[in-house]
C-alpha cells in the first residue's frame, strides 16, 4: 500500500543532499511508513519503548558533553562526545532542530560500539524513527537497546 502525502514528502527529505549530503536513509528501498513500523514492532516485542531508548542515549550524551573529545568511564559504559558546532534541522518538518554533536557509547560488557547524534535522539524520542537500513548511524533498535543496558 503507498504512504500519505506527508510521510511522502517527509522522506524526500531524507534523501542524500536534501537535508545532509548522506541522507537517512542508506541503501534501503523499504517506504518510510514500513521502516517506521517494522521498527516500531520490534520494540514492542521487546517491551520497551522509544522515549526509554531515547531517553537512555540523551543520558549517556549527556555525561559525555561534559568532557567533550574525551573518553568518560559510567560503569560498563565508555562514552566520548565529539565538539561540533552548528545545527541540523529534522527531515519530519517539525521546526526542530539540533546540534550536530555526535556520540559514541561503548558497552564494555557486550563488547558492542553504537553511534548516534543528538538529531538520532530527536528522531527517535519523537518519531520513532532510527533511519534506513545502511545509514551510517542506524542502529537497529533491538540491538540499540542492548547496547545501551536497557535489555539482555
Ligand atoms: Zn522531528
């Protein structure tokens, strides 16, 4: 089934050299309408929700923008915030818009690395949206999640 004007025009901008040179979107064809809900079923399966996933990656940027450019140690956790300046706006046409600090969160225990950017939490507390599959910031949310601590 196709997707309504507005989730049409939506991942227009998503696409390279609309918003960011790189787009959101990677490789993948899927519409946005079933990224967005393929996505949005596997953190139900699990239990958990976008806004606790977001709000567990706000955390950890948080403490790392303390000590920008340098690596902070939160239990099993490794996080470094890198400084950069300047503000992207959110390809949903929501009038947001945020800086574009990217960060790195290390899970010593699992031994997995997830990156994100403060737009990727935007994006997900609000839209339930973790970007294509092939994007350079995607992370799945399943494995986000057990990156971040929230599940097993
Ligand atoms: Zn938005």
């Amino acid at each position: 089934m196709k997707q309504g004007p507005r989730l049409e025009m939506i991942q227009e901008n998503m696409k390279p050299g609309a918003y960011t040179a790189h787009g959101f979107l990677g490789d993948d064809d899927r519409m946005l309408k079933d990224i967005l809900r393929e996505d949005n079923s596997a953190v139900e399966r699990h239990g958990i929700s976008h806004g606790e996933i977001a709000a567990k990656m706000r955390y950890f940027t948080e403490i790392g923008r303390r000590f920008p450019e340098s690596t902070v140690t939160d239990g099993d956790f490794e996080i470094t915030v890198d400084d950069h300046r300047g503000f992207i706006p959110c390809p949903f046409a929501d009038n947001e818009k945020a800086l574009k600090t990217n960060t790195r969160l290390y899970n010593k225990r699992t031994g997995e690395t997830v990156y994100w950017s403060d737009l990727n939490i935007h994006m997900i507390m609000s839209h339930g949206f973790y970007e294509g599959k092939g994007s350079f910031f995607r992370t799945g949310p399943v494995e986000l999640a057990k990156t971040l601590g929230l599940i097993d």
